[in-house]
C-alpha cells in the first residue's frame, strides 16, 4: 500500500514535470495568434498606395493627385495626351517661399500640403498651411498671403447640412425646422418658401428613409423653380428609443426617450408627395404621381429645357416601377416608360434612391436616354428617346451590366456608352470595363486582368483611370485611353509589411447549392501557422440576404477583414455567396422570393461538407457561423436549422423578417403569404437550439429594432434554451467606438471558448 501511494505521488510529480512547459507552451502559442489576429484586423493598413484621388484640370483630360507619406508629400502632374507624369511643384523654392509668410520652416520634408485650388485660369494655386492660406503664382514662385475674410462670408457660400445649391449659385435650398427655406449666397439673406411643415409631416430630407444618395430637392436649370419630396409620417407605426447613457442632470431620475417612426411588413408606409415651388411668388404646385397611396418616389433631375421633372416611382411590392415627367406649371405627368415583373425589380431594395438613379441615364441631346432592364432575365442596356419610344437594346447576353461603383459613362462626342458588366463566365463575379456604341455595335472588352476593376472616366471621356486588384493581387492604377490602350502605370500597392504577418493568398473554390446544380462561389482562409496534418475548427462569415453579396473580391476588401483575422486564432473560415443574392442574374436571385429562410441554411450546410470532404483538416464536428444584420438572422437560423452541423453561433444586430418592411419585396405582402412569413420567422423554432448562442445587439438600432432581439429571447426563454446576450447601450445597427471594439473581443472569446483551436 505504501509502495502503491510513493509510485502515485511520483507519478503525479513528473505528470507536473511534462506538463507545466507544454502549458506554458500552448499559452504563449495562443499569445502570438491572438497577437496575429489583431494585426490582420488593420490588414489594409500593411498595404500601401495602389489607389489614387484625381483631381481633372480645365482641359478635361489632365489631372493631379497627391502621393507619398504626410512628411514627404508629392503633387503630381499628369497628361495623358503627351503621357507625361510630372512634379506639379518645386518643392524647395515653394518651401522657401512659404516659410518667412508663415514665420518658421514649413512641416515635413516634402511639400507641406496635400490639396489646393487653381485660381487665375490655372496660373496661380490657393493652399493652405496650419490654418493660414496663401496663393502661389505658378510662373514666378512668388507666395502671398490672399486678403483677410471673416467666417461669415467663408460659410455664406458654403452649404451647410444638405443644402442643394442653384444652377446658377444665388442660393442655396434647405430645411429649417420642417419648412424648406432659401438662403442668398450674396448677402446671407433666408427666404422661407414653406410654413405648413411639421414634425413627421415635414419638407424635405427630414425623411426617416432618405439614402444618402437620395435628391430630396432638385433645382430647374433657370434657377426659379425647386422641386422638393415631402413626406407623410402621421400614419406609420412608432417605436420609443430609450438613451440609456442620457447624463443624469439633464434627464433627472429617467432616461429620455425619442419616438422612431418605422414600418413592418403589410404595415402603413409614408406617404411621399411631390412638389414644385417657384421660388419668386412661392406657388406650390402637387405633381399626379398616382393615386395609390403606397408609392415610393424619386426625383431624378429636370429635362434641359425645363419643360419637365423627371422622376422614379416605384409600387410598394417593388414589382413595378416607372419613369414619369411632370409639367411644372400644373403638376400633371406622363408616364415615359414602365417596368414590371412577376418578383421585385432589379435588386433595389437596399438603395432604391441611388440605383434607380444610376438606372437612368439622359443624354446631352435631352431628345434620348440610356435605360438599365432586367427584362430578359439579366440587367442590360437599353436607348430609349424621351416619347418613350424603344431605339434599340444597346447590350446583350448571359451576364448582367453593373452600375456600382463605376457609373455608366457615356462619351456623346465618339457615340461610345461605357459600363463595367460581370461578363466572364470562368469568374462570374469579376467586373470589367466594356464599351458599345450608341448603334448598339462594336461591343468591346477594355480590361484584362482577373479581378475587379473600378474605372474613373476623364470629364473629356478620352481617358480613364482603371483600379484593379484581386484577392490574391494588390491593388494597381493604371492610365488608359478611352479604347482601352494601357499608357501607363501610375501607382502599385507595396505589400512589403505583410510579410511580418506571414500572410498567403486566401483560396478561391466553387462548389455545388444544394439543388447539386448551380456553381456556388466563395473564399476560404488558413491561419499563419496551418498545418495540413492538424484539424482546424470551422466559422463561417453569412450575410445572405438578396441586397448584397459577401464574398470579398478586392485584394483589402472590407468584406474579408474579420474572417481572415478569426482564421489567425486557429481557425479555417470561409465566405460564400448562396442562391438569392445578387450579380448573377434574374433567376439566380429569384430563388429567394416568397421562400425567405427556406435555402438559405441548405445552400450553406451543402457547401460545408463539400469543402470539407476534400480537406480533412477541417473539422466538422466544430463548427460556428457569425453574421450581422441578415447575417445575424440567419446565423440563428442556422443553429435552428441545422443544429446537428453548426454547434457555435454570433449573431451580430438580427433583423427580423417578420418586423421589416423591406420582407415584402422578397415576400410579398403578409396577408397574401401569411405561410411563408410563419416559416421565415425564427421564434417557433427557438426549441431547437442545441448549440451556444451568443447575441449581440444596440439598444438604438432602428434598422433592426431592440424589440426583435428581445423577441427571440423571450422565444428561447419560453423554450428554456439558454442563450447568451451583450447588450450596447444608445448603439445603432453598426457599432462605433468602443463597443464596436468591445463587440470584436467577445465574437473572439466566444468561439475560442466554444470551438477551442
């Protein structure tokens, strides 16, 4: 018995021996992933140059643009006729000549600015230097000091908020306590054109649903009408919000609550009108923009001549939309063009505003106009003139033209319409520059390397600067003629400093839906240290929703930013566009109407096991899923769903489909569906959780309001399934500051506590 406890004891001791240096070893191992995954969070900051900012010249072809570090700034000059790049500045005579004006040496080693103006036709420069503003004539290197000028007449000319200034720049167009005004840009005088705006009833951009690209006012080009969007909020639906964080002396022993109008699906929508006010005598006269009341309007801009408003309305289910022009003396319209379909238009839920916008695009002559259709099943282009007669279908074939985040350009003076479009079908997802003339001929591919390529158009149309990178290529600029011709390189990305973080290309795969038909596209991530020979567990980054794809493209693609860092902690992560989202045309997208929530999980499960049945490191019995937003909807519903596969979940700000109005695009109405918004909703299916759950939401958030989190957890409560909730107070749909940090550290803690790498 004693020989037995003295073995024990010695046995115990060197177990202690072997196992405290492994311990420490597996501690400082976890120290240098943890340290790897915050530096692959500022992944694009390793990355320097390859993008440019150009600033066109009075020629319409020539232009500037700054390079190099603050503390050794170079302005160059560049023409592409001659296909010169040049020093627009002597930096030593300008320094010396800045330097008794401005009392000492000036900052840093190059130039001590990074913008400027030209003044003087081009002959002379304005900059500024810590606060002081000084002119430089461009033939002698001579710098002054320009006459003082107050603040006031500074701010007298300068928009403030979202002013819209005239055509020709007497005044300026904005909101004041609901009621539209006008404010002289010659002596500061306020004109107030409105006094019936009131709060939810008011002028204007005081739109709970305005999109930042949205024209709240457009100006005639005389300059003497202003047509403005007023909206109707009296009917719609209300949520309190709650400021948590109020400081105690102004809300006494309360928080302050403000009231957030929303709708949710089959609910009332406001109510926009249209109206245009001649700024002189202040008549306001209704444009007839229909009489169903669910209606979304746009203004789109005014025909040359003045002879008409033109505008975009849209039905509530978004399955019809139509191009309208307005006489402005008595508000009646004419329908120009109509567009339907058996499902929603187009994928303009996120940003009806900005893509019908970029749907519509007039020409110089004011007679014709460039039009994008899904009619056929894919997005092209189509010439139309302004009686809404069809010249011709300018594009055509199995890919769609894209409007975003290269617009559709036109060059009036050669005939040629250029656009970017997804039309290699080896990389569907890749975009090019195309062109094709306004006879609907000549059809062209101007960009040839893989990836995406983002084009910005010289005002003379004779040039273009082309972005491109891939997730394996950094970023390069280059100089092309309007035909594609390279001129040359202007700037390459320098990715030196990803060697500190032992970075390796992602993997590009493609891999079956679950209909074991349709061709799926992702991204995959290793960590810096992977091993073929260990087993990894897997997370998977989900959006999913038909608005969006999440597949990053770019070499520092925001998109890929947190799965590349997870997969630092010693995880495989992967990215996946699945059946419903956009850019592959009408029936790929279609999938997703009337079945939200119904292949979305399948899609996603499908694609797991095929990656995994042909790379045995990664581990199918640890699995996790994160995603905001739609993204947050369907990491829940994938535990819901398929609790056998995905075992770990962070569902970041979850949307709702039942508490959303933009359901109805994808659903149709709840009283016509009311079957499939029952499936498409996660709270009966609260008792299958299985796995660890962990939510995250801002008691702020009005794109996915508290109530639906609180919701789910009532759901998961009544089901006695735990769950785990952070709660950030006064934080809206994206997280800022410190909670947006604190959010990242607990989706890390989260899955190495639960996934254990």
């Amino acid at each position: 018995m004693f020989r037995h406890k003295r073995a024990t004891v010695i046995f115990l001791i060197i177990g202690l021996v072997v196992i405290a240096p492994f311990t420490g070893a597996q501690d400082t191992k976890q120290a240098e992933r943890e340290a790897m995954y915050y530096r692959y969070l500022e992944f694009a900051s390793y990355v320097k140059g390859g993008s440019i900012t150009p600033h066109w010249m009075a020629d319409g072809s020539s232009f500037w643009y700054a390079e190099g570090a603050p503390d050794n700034t170079v302005i160059w000059k560049v023409d592409p006729k001659a296909n010169t790049k040049t020093p627009l500045f002597d930096t030593a005579p300008l320094r010396k000549a800045v330097a008794p004006l401005l009392g000492h040496e000036p900052p840093y080693q190059g130039l001590p600015f990074r913008e400027f103006v030209f003044i003087d036709g081009e002959k002379a420069v304005k900059f500024t230097v810590e606060e002081k503003e000084f002119i430089l004539q461009l033939d002698s290197y001579t710098v002054t000091r320009p006459p003082a000028v107050s603040e006031e007449e500074k701010n007298r000319t300068r928009p403030q908020g979202e002013e819209v200034p005239s055509p020709d720049g007497r005044w300026l167009a904005g909101v004041k306590d609901h009621n539209l005004w006008l404010r002289s840009t010659y002596d500061g005088l306020r004109v107030q054109l409105t006094t019936d705006g009131v709060e939810d009833y008011a002028w204007g951009f005081e739109d709970y649903w305005a999109w930042a690209s949205a024209k709240w006012a457009s100006w005639s080009p005389d300059s003497f009408k202003v047509a403005v969007r007023r909206m109707d909020y009296r009917q719609v639906p209300k949520i309190p919000l709650v400021h948590w964080l109020q400081p105690i002396e102004q809300v006494e022993w309360h928080p302050v609550r403000s009231i957030f109008s929303t709708t949710k699906a089959g609910m009332p929508l406001p109510q926009t009108e249209l109206v245009i006010i001649d700024i002189l005598s202040k008549r306001q006269v209704r444009v007839d923009a229909g009489a169903s009341p669910d209606l979304h309007l746009y203004i789109l801009g005014w025909r040359p001549d003045g002879s008409e408003l033109l505008f975009g309305r849209v039905d509530r289910e978004f399955k019809k939309l139509d191009l309208l022009a307005a006489d402005p003396a008595t508000g009646a319209t004419r329908v120009v063009l109509g567009e339907s379909q058996k499902t929603f238009m187009e994928n303009i839920v996120l940003g009806p505003a900005l893509e019908f916008q970029e749907m519509f695009l007039p020409l110089r002559d004011g007679q014709r106009f460039i039009w994008l259709s899904e009619r056929d099943g894919w997005r092209h282009l189509y010439l139309y003139n302004f009686n809404g007669t069809l010249i011709r279908k300018l594009t055509e074939g199995a890919f769609p033209v894209e409007f975003w985040p290269t617009p559709l350009t036109v060059g009036e003076k050669a005939g040629w319409v250029y656009f970017t479009a997804r039309g290699d079908p080896q990389r569907p997802y890749d975009t090019h520059l195309y062109r094709v003339n306004l006879e609907g001929e000549g059809f062209t591919r101007l960009t040839e390397a893989t990836g995406q390529h983002a084009i910005q158009f010289a005002p003379s149309r004779e040039f273009f600067l082309d972005t491109h990178s891939s997730m394996d290529r950094p970023s390069v600029v280059e100089l092309r003629g309007a035909d594609g011709r390279l001129l040359q390189m202007l700037s390459k990305a320098d990715i030196t400093a990803l060697k500190d973080l032992k970075w390796s290309p992602p993997e590009e795969f493609v891999v079956k839906a679950a209909d074991g038909k349709t061709d799926l596209y992702g991204v995959l991530y290793k960590p810096y240290d992977f091993n073929t020979e260990k087993k990894y567990p897997i997370i998977e980054s989900i959006y999913g929703c038909p608005q969006a794809i999440q597949v990053p493209r770019t070499f520092t693609d925001w998109r890929g930013i947190a799965p590349q860092a997870l997969a630092q902690l010693g995880f495989v992560t992967f990215v996946v566009d699945a059946r419903g989202t956009p850019g592959r045309g009408k029936a790929f997208q279609d999938v997703v109407y009337g079945n939200l929530g119904r292949f979305e999980v399948p899609d996603h499960v499908a694609v797991l096991r095929q990656l995994a049945a042909k790379r045995p490191y990664m581990d199918l019995e640890r699995v996790g899923i994160t995603g905001g937003s739609c993204g947050g909807y369907l990491t829940a519903r994938a535990l819901l769903l398929a609790p056998d596969v995905y075992r770990v979940g962070v569902a970041v700000a979850t949307w709702d489909p039942q508490f959303a109005n933009a359901t109805e695009v994808w659903m149709g109405l709840p009283q016509d569906n009311k079957e499939a918004y029952e499936y498409a909703s996660n709270l009966p299916l609260a008792g299958n959780l299985q796995g660890k759950l962990l939510l995250i939401h801002g008691t702020s958030d009005t794109a996915a309001p508290f109530s639906n989190i609180m919701k789910l957890v009532e759901a998961f409560i009544r089901a006695g399934k735990p769950y785990d909730l952070i709660v950030l107070p006064d934080q809206g749909h994206s997280f800022t500051g410190t909670s947006r940090t604190y959010s990242l550290e607990a989706i890390r803690r989260y899955f190495q506590e639960h996934l254990k790498p």
